[in-house]
C-alpha cells in the first residue's frame, strides 16, 4: 500500500519538464513508456502480490499532480491498483502526515519532502514496527473505501 498526500513532488524531475513542456506517453508504445519501476511491479503482482497506490489529491489538480493523473496508466497496465481521494471526501479521515509505503504487518517506509517538493533527509525511513504499520493500514484502507478508481476518476 502507498499514500500519496502531496500536491507537488520534484519540480525538477526530468520527466515531469517533459511533460511541461508537451510530452505524453503513447499508449500504444509501451516501449517508449516502460521503466524500472513498472518492472518491479509487473514481477511484485505476477507473484500474487497486491499492490495499491492511493493519491489523496487537492483539486483542481497542481501541475505536478496532473503529470501523474496523465501518467497512471502506465502503473495500471503494470498491474497496481490506483485509488484517487480528493480531499473534499477526505472529511473526517485522519491520515499520517507522511507519505509512505505499508509492505506487510510490520515493515513501513515514510517518506520526507520540503514544503516545496524536494526529497529532505533523511529521505527515507524504514520502520519495522507492527503498531505503526497497523496505524496506517487502518488510516489507508479507511481512505481507501472512499477513494475512485483511477478508470472512473475525473479530476475536477
């Protein structure tokens, strides 16, 4: 499971500027679209293993976020499952206030960024702690329930 709570992440991130700047994926070429990670999650779900992203998302959409809206289909055709939550249906969910990944019943990775969107340190931290992976499992799958399906998700 991956939440997902920025409006803007990387403004410098290569492709984002290429998206800026007209760039789209092809459907139809998967060539020109496929990277490392939808590698990891073609082998991760080809094992039976679920993988759920869910963007809790401010709208109209930022920039940034549109970038990855215009780019989900890449992720679904790997095989994860992407949720969006626009916050006006976020009432009355408590969600972390990190980013991060839950991996199994005890293993949480938190992600750190700046106000602006930029990894800070410690970039990343990996918990093994089984309280704290069923606190956010709770708070996702609550956020999850209300979340659209990518298919049926039109931004506002």
């Amino acid at each position: 499971m991956h939440l997902e709570l920025r409006d803007s992440y990387m403004r410098d991130d290569p492709e984002f500027i290429r998206w800026q700047e007209g760039h789209r994926y092809d459907p139809a070429d998967r060539d020109s679209w496929w990277r490392s990670w939808l590698d990891v999650v073609t082998e991760t779900t080809a094992r039976g293993v679920v993988m759920r992203r869910l963007r809790v998302v401010s709208e109209p959409l930022s920039d940034y976020v549109r970038y990855e809206y215009d780019g989900t289909f890449t992720n679904v055709a790997a095989g994860e499952d992407v949720r969006w939550l626009p916050r006006s249906r976020a009432r009355g969910l408590l969600l972390p206030a990190l980013d991060g990944w839950v991996m199994d019943e005890e293993t949480v990775i938190l992600h750190h960024f700046s106000g602006d969107g930029q990894w800070t340190g410690p970039r990343m931290e990996v918990h093994h702690d089984p309280e704290l992976a069923a606190r956010y499992a709770s708070a996702y799958e609550a956020a999850w329930e209300r979340a659209v399906p990518h298919a049926e998700y039109r931004p506002g």
